[in-house]
C-alpha cells in the first residue's frame, strides 16, 4: 500500500536527529519499503494511539539497514504517514519475533 507523505510530515522525518538525541533521520522512501516489508506487521488500530485512529506499521527497509516504525493513519482511503523512526525497544521485539 502507498504511503503518502505531506511536506510538513517527510520534513519532520528527515530532520529527527535536529529533535532528538542519537536520533536517525529517516527518508520516506525507507517508509515505502517498510511497509511493503512482507514480514512487516501492522498494527491497526495502534495499541499505542491515544485516539485509537493511528496505525503502527514495523518493517524492514533495504535503504536504510535496518525495521523501520511507521505511524500513518487512513485518510478517504489513502494511507498517510504522520511520523516514522528506527525501531528499537518493544517494536524491534516484535518484529524480530514476528509476532
């Protein structure tokens, strides 16, 4: 599935390291890739999102070396990215176990 990325958005993925310490910038493109991961898992509604409208989307992207965490939600039908970050934590567990 496309992930679309507004301007707003693709420039806060690729500035992270400007926010957050020991942060990677990541390129939407490495969001593409995660999401067409077919081990990725999907996580919709995200058992994180306050709302309960985000989705969570952990995947493998080739680009970047290394599981990607997409946060998007559903927009008319498309999917919109809202932030994406190198994995760690409970989200690489996940992956790393396929669960």
């Amino acid at each position: 599935m496309l992930i679309e990325w507004s301007e707003e958005a693709a420039s806060h993925i690729r500035s992270r390291s400007c926010r957050h310490r020991d942060a990677v910038d990541i390129e939407s493109e490495w969001t593409q890739e995660a999401t067409d991961d077919p081990d990725a898992l999907w996580f919709e509604p995200d058992p994180k999102s306050a709302s309960g409208l985000g989705i969570r989307i952990i995947g493998y992207s080739v680009s970047a070396g290394f599981v990607v965490t997409v946060i998007g939600y559903h927009d008319h039908r498309r999917l919109r990215g809202a932030t994406a970050y190198k994995s760690g934590g409970s989200d690489l567990r996940a992956y790393r176990e396929g669960l």
